[in-house]
C-alpha cells in the first residue's frame, strides 16, 4: 500500500490526515478506548437527571400539601405577626 493509499484510509477511520497526527503511544490508545467506553454511557446521565426531577417535584407537591394545611398555616401567620409587631 503507498503513502497515499495509507493516508487516505487513514483520514476515513480517523479524520485528520496521518501527516498532521503524530504515532500515538500506548498509554494515548488506552486513553481513547476508556473516553469512548464513557461516551457510550451519556444516556445514563439524562434518565438519572429525569429520575431526580420527578422526586423533587415529588418532594414539591407534599411540601405545598403541608404549608397550606390549617396548623401550618396559623403557625406561619402567628410568626409573621410577631416579626412584624402587629400582634392584636
């Protein structure tokens, strides 16, 4: 095979033209395998990123559930009302 043909199926498996790329070392190759391994994992991520959403919207509704409830709710007031100083 020529230089030529060399570069050529060089650049259509790597992208970049041999004469730019240096020889990589071993320690450069394991490298890349391990990235490409990681990358293969990113949808991981987004389903543990739409499980967190969930339990915090979750955790949102029961936290308005129990500040509008009756007891809560005078206790919130009973507090404002002495920061303020308005107490009747």
């Amino acid at each position: 095979m020529g230089a030529d043909a060399r570069a050529a199926v060089h650049w259509m498996f790597h992208g970049r033209s041999a004469a730019t790329h240096p020889k990589e070392t071993r320690v450069k190759c394991i490298l890349r395998q391990r990235l490409r391994r990681l990358s293969r994992e990113v949808g991981m991520t987004t389903a543990e990123y739409a499980v967190g959403t969930l339990a915090a919207c979750a955790f949102a509704a029961v936290l308005l559930l129990v500040v509008k409830s009756g007891a809560v709710r005078a206790a919130l007031a009973s507090v404002i009302t002495a920061a303020l100083g308005t107490a009747s």
